[in-house]
C-alpha cells in the first residue's frame, strides 16, 4: 500500500473522550471513528487488524475441527421464547419489531439460533459430534459502554457452539475448544490465562474465562504465577487425540475470576510468593451447559440403541474486537503501538526520507516492489513531507519493521532497519535488506506448523 493513496486519517491531539491508552491509540492512529455510543466505524487501518485476528481464529478453529457457518444478527423473538430467554435476558438485548409487528431481535448470542439450525438437520448420532461456529457482529446495549471497542454495544464475535451425545464427549469437546484457544491467542502474540469462571446468563456448570492482564482491566483475576510461563501446546497438536491431559495440566494451578475465587483456597493452593492478583481483560469465554437448550427446544437425535436423546452442548465466544483494544493495551510504548507481526496492519514499512530525489525514490520503490514480491505486507510511506512526521506515523501505526531509505545512507549503498519494539537499529546494504526483515517476519508470523 503506498500511504499517499491510502486512508490514514492520524490525529495529533490525544482525544479528550478516550480513558484509556488502546482507545486513545485507536482514535489517534485512525483504526477506528466513533458514530454513536458504543458503536464504531472501523477505519482501513483498524479494520486490517481486526481481519488478521479473524483469520488467525478462522484457522484455529478449522484445525480443531469446528465448521464455519454464517447466522443472520436479527432473530426472531418466538425461538428465544422457546428458551425462556427473552424475557429472562433483560435489557441488554435490543428489542425491535418489523413492520408486521413481529418481535424481533438483535442478536446478543447464538445458542437458540444453532439449536434451531441443529434440529432441523440432525436426526442421528452418526452425525455426532458436531461444531459449528461463526464470526457476526452481536448487539448488546450494555449499561455503560466505554475504553472505545473494548467494552462496545455493537462488537463482533467468534461463537462456536458444540453438540454432542452424552456428557463425556461434551467435555472432550470444551477440551479441545480450551487447547484452540491456548493456540489462537499465543498467535496473537498474548499471554491469555484459563480461570474458572461464572456461567451466567449463558448458565451451565463448566466455565473458563481467558483473561490477558492490563492494569486497565474490569475484572479482578488471581492465579498461580507459574500459568504465565507455561508453554502453550505445540502448533502440531492432533485434535482428534484425548487432550483431557493437556487441560488438566493447565488447570491444576490455581486461577479464578472475581466471581469465582474463593479466598481460602486460593491461599492454601498458592504460596504468598507466587501469588498474582491483579487486573485483567476477558477475551474469550467458554461454556459447557449440557442439555439447557436442546431439551426445550427438542434437539434430540436417535443413539445407537434406537432411543431418542437431547444433546449436550457447549458455547465458545472469542471477541475479535475487544481484542484488537486488548492487544494494544499489552504492546504499545509513548510512542504508539508497537504491534506483534502476526496481528500487524502491515509488517514492514518502507520510508522514503526524500521523495523526489532519484536515487531515493528509485531505491524505495525498488525495496517496496521487493516486499510485495516476497509475500511481505508492506506499506509504502511516499508522501512528499519531512522526516519527523514521517517517523511518528511509522511509530504510531506501530508498524514491527522500518526501512528507511535516503540520500545520506544510498551514498554508501546502505538503509537502515527499526525494529519498533525494542527500538534497535541496523544499517545493511540495500541488496540485504529485504531478505533480513523477511527474516526477522517470517518466525514471528506463528502460523507455521
Ligand atoms: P463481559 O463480562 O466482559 O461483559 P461476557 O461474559 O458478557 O463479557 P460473553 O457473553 O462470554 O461475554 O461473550 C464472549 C466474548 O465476546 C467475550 O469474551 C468478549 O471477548 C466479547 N464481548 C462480550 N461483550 C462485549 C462487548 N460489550 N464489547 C466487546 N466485546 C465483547
Ligand atoms: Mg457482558
């Protein structure tokens, strides 16, 4: 992308509006503008990130053997009357009625939704087990919207809803949602912690929340310190072994939410020393609820011995957009972002310090055709103004690699590379640096199996 065509509108003033840093961060570095509360366009920038983690949990979920759908946002209101949710929901669930004067729905949840999507075409356990998930946006009008996308009315979801035959492969199937989930985030470049968790509306008895720890978090959080080291499960995971091993692993240290911690025996579990209490954000949570809505809503199929069974479920939600806001939250500096490469807007930015001169200009449109070449995401900063803005944007939009390209350094037939998390220089040869940025990428990506 060459950023003088591009739709970057960057702020200079930190908005007065924003409390925290990821929201202040998203408003400056043009990801995102406010239409109303709780609800936001996304920018160019910001709607790049937001596509990489849907990717990134697109692939995840794929590979642990959930299938994609799509579901539609509005509902209609007699399904959740077969739930007992509509009037149990409250008022977080936005209520509309069409011109027929049928109650209508905006969706803050799937469960009734894919139940009715189930029972309309399974019948048998042949066809068991089952995952089915999408990404859609979901509206809840929450009592106080606010830190830009984190806490939002309108925000998009992953919800994965599993089906099963009986209780034991119900829970294989929250096992192997709990190891994908390990996955997506280490992708991400996060450190997410599995805690039991409350059920809530959702309901049921089997609950994680992954939490990320940010001073700014909503919820308290306390756990063991030795879950922040614990190497995630390896990227060559077969989804189809029993990986109750692996979730046992991870939930034999303590960790719990707010509403779930019991004091006592936190502190018999944990020694003072490796205690962590502190803030934290939730960016996925996962539900076992067993039969709560087949049952009333008769998804039932036949088993083995001819007898018709309700199936046991589970539900699986990861906030794609919160997430963009969370990960800002644990990358960035005074500077601006400094995203992970895996979730970056663009992996490498090529800045011509001097447009119009021809040896600059040839040279970085030659590098930029070389990125582009090699599979890099590259972007191009070849607007005709100085130097400084031009390394305030690069650091804003947090971009991982800078190559910068200008006269003094083509003298010597040298650029000069960023590394914008740790702030590192090099200067290499014109002819090296494509091959050592991709380098420095390719690893970080995380997708290689
Ligand atoms: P919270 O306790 O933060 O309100 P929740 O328990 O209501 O979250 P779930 O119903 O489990 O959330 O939804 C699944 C995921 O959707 C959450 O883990 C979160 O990442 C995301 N999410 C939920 N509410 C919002 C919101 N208002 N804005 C952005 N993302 C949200
Ligand atoms: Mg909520």
């Amino acid at each position: 992308m060459r950023l003088s065509r591009y739709f970057l509108p960057l702020l200079k003033e930190t908005p007065k509006e924003a409390e925290i840093i990821s929201h202040q961060l998203m408003l400056r570095a043009g990801m995102i503008k406010q239409q109303g509360a709780g609800s936001y366009t996304w920018l160019p920038l910001g709607l790049k990130v937001l596509n990489k983690l849907t990717r990134i949990i697109e692939e995840e979920q794929n590979r642990s053997g959930a299938i994609q759908l799509l579901m539609p946002t509005l509902q209609s209101a007699d399904l959740w009357r077969e739930s007992g949710r509509y009037d149990a929901y409250g008022k977080e669930m936005l209520r509309i009625k069409d011109r027929h004067e049928r109650d209508l729905l905006y969706g803050p949840t799937n469960e009734e939704m894919i139940t009715d999507v189930f029972r309309t075409y399974v019948k048998s356990y042949k066809d068991l087990p089952l995952n089915l998930y999408h990404i859609q946006w979901k509206f809840r009008d929450e009592v106080r919207p606010r830190f830009g996308t984190m806490r939002s009315r309108e925000f998009l979801m992953k919800d994965a809803y599993s089906f099963d035959l009986d209780e034991k492969s119900a829970v294989d199937a929250y096992h192997r949602m709990f190891v994908a989930y390990l996955r997506t985030f280490y992708r991400m470049g996060l450190t997410a912690i599995p805690m039991r968790a409350d059920t809530g509306p959702i309901g049921g008895n089997l609950s994680h929340e992954f939490i990320i720890l940010a001073e700014t978090g909503e919820s308290q959080v306390f756990c063991h310190r030795d879950i922040l080291d614990k190497p995630i499960p390896p990227l060559e995971t077969d989804f189809r072994a029993d990986l109750t091993p692996i979730f046992e692993d991870w939930t034999s240290l303590y960790a719990a939410t707010e509403d779930m911690v019991d004091a006592a025996a936190y502190e018999a579990a944990v020694p003072e020393d490796k205690r962590v209490s502190a803030r934290g954000i939730e960016v996925g949570h996962i539900f076992y609820f067993g039969t709560k809505y087949s049952k009333p809503m008769g998804a039932s199929v036949t088993g083995a011995d001819g007898k018709e069974t309700d199936v046991h479920m589970g539900s699986y939600g990861i906030g794609p957009s919160r997430l963009v806001a969370g990960i800002i939250e644990a990358f960035h500096d005074e500077n601006g972002i400094a995203w992970p490469v895996s979730v970056a807007p663009f992996e490498a930015v090529v800045i011509n310090l001097k447009v119009g001169d021809a040896g600059s200009d040839a040279a970085a449109e030659r590098l930029y055709a070389d990125f582009l070449g090699e599979g890099i995401d590259a972007l191009y900063d070849d607007r005709d103004q100085g130097a400084g803005g031009k390394f305030a944007a690069a650091d804003l939009i947090g971009v991982p690699y800078q190559v910068i390209v200008g006269p003094r350094g083509l003298k010597d037939g040298t650029v000069e590379i960023k590394h914008r998390q740790s702030g590192e220089r090099e200067t290499l040869s014109i002819e090296e640096a494509v091959g050592r940025v991709k380098s420095l990428i390719v690893p970080n990506r995380r997708d290689s199996l």
